[in-house]
C-alpha cells in the first residue's frame, strides 16, 4: 500500500516534474487525483481570473490581468513546493511509468493548456504590439495594448472606441483604428453605413480606414484597445504611457 508523508530533505523527482506541468509532481508521489486536481485548479485560475479582469474599469485592467498572472504563477510555485516536501512511501502505483508522465505533460501542457491559452486569447483578452503609426497620438507604435475579446458581447460598439478588427484585404492580419460611425449612421463620406458594418478611421488622415477598405462587418470586430500596458520607442520606453487607457476622440 502507498502512503505520502512530509519529508526534511527535498523530493527531487517529484519537484523536477512539477517544475514543468502543475499538479505532475503530486502525481510522482502517487497522488493521482490531487495531481489532476491541482492542474484543473491552475488552469480555472487563469480562465476565472482573465474573465474578472475584463469586467473591472479600463484603468484597473492592466492591475486585474496582472493579479491574475501573479495568482497563476503563485500556485504553480506552491503546486511545487507541495510535491517537493511530500514524500511517497510503500510500492508504486501501477502508473508510475515514464511514458504516462510524458504522456501527461502532452495532453495537459501541450494539448489542455494550449486549448486553454488559444481560448483566452480569442474569446477574453489578448495583448497586442502596435506597429503603425496610423493611431497615434492616441496609439504609437511601440506601444502595447490589452484588447478585451468580450467587450461587444456585454455592450454595442460605440463611436469612438479604439478597435481591433480583421483586415478585409488579408484576415491574416489584425489592424487597429477608431469608429467613426455606425449601422444607419452617415459616414465622414456622407454615406449612410450599412446594417451590421461600421466606418473606420485612422487618426491620421493619411492612414487607410473604411474610404479605402471598405465598411467592416461587425463580426470581424476582434475586440476594443482598452489600455497600454508596456510601450517602448526608438529613444527607450515611455513611462508615460503605461497604464494609459485607450480613448480617442469622438
């Protein structure tokens, strides 16, 4: 029969494993379902944590994301520490197989986690490097941006929101610009916009928007800029900028 007990000196098998996947080191101790548990947990963290961060005003985005992430990475190092100080005593589980820890790691960080981080970044919040000058001032480049995924689930677009959207020309690309008017308003062209698309402009008249490009779909609205978290230019980073929500002139 296998026991865990607590143990002075450090479990190194269990610590190496779980220094790569949470919740792996546990299971080296022969905790399988607190090894399972422990991965869930880190993941929801991160899901829970992103999902409430977005919902707080734009000025506490950047302070929400970022207690999230130190969250996630303060259970990974207690998810460590928990298998380094335990100790498996009595025969193996019939799974303590190399091959099962490494076919653990795959389907948990490669495949779950992977999942996980593709569905943050498409449905919740992502981070994006502006590297145009087509924003600026309200955007320059350099400057990086936390974008909210969910924000036209909870509201309408508005005029004036700073927006990402998909380049109708290569939707391989995501670009970034202003709205200037919405379904059934008239556009800076005098047109009245279509129902379901909006009107797009840059902050510099040289920059491309709905002139050029065309009305956008709102379904091609990739999310709203709601902050600059990090922002560097060609003389270093800009202080000033971090932490700046992300408004433009209607």
């Amino acid at each position: 029969m296998s026991r865990t007990t607590s143990s002075k000196g450090v479990n190194w098998p269990a610590l190496l494993l779980g220094m790569t996947m949470p919740g792996l080191g546990q299971m080296v101790n022969g905790k399988l379902v607190k090894g399972i548990s422990f991965f869930a947990i880190y993941e929801m963290i991160a899901l829970i944590g992103l999902r409430w961060a977005v919902r707080l005003p734009d000025r506490l985005l950047m302070v929400g994301t970022g207690v999230t992430l130190l969250s996630v990475i303060i259970f990974y190092l207690w998810a460590m520490r928990d298998a380094a100080v335990t100790r498996r005593e009595g025969e193996p589980r019939p799974y303590n197989r190399w091959y099962f820890y490494l076919a653990t790691w795959l389907v948990g960080m490669v495949a779950v986690n992977g999942a996980v981080i593709a569905h943050i970044k498409s449905s919740t919040i992502e981070a994006f490097r502006i590297v145009a000058e087509s924003m600026s001032p309200t955007v320059l480049r350099g400057d990086f941006v936390l974008t909210d995924k969910t924000a036209y689930r909870r509201a309408a677009p508005q005029v004036g929101d700073v927006v990402m959207f998909v380049n109708p020309d290569d939707r391989s690309k995501i670009f970034i610009r202003k709205i200037a008017a919405l379904p059934g308003q008239k556009s800076p062209d005098g047109e009245t916009v279509p129902h379901g698309m909006v009107y797009v402009l840059g902050e510099k008249p040289t920059a491309p928007g709905s002139a050029t490009t065309g009305y956008i779909p709102l379904r091609d609205l990739a999310g709203k800029a709601r902050q600059i978290y990090w922002s560097k230019g060609d003389a270093g980073v800009r202080l000033e900028r971090i932490g700046m929500v992300v408004t433009s002139g209607r």
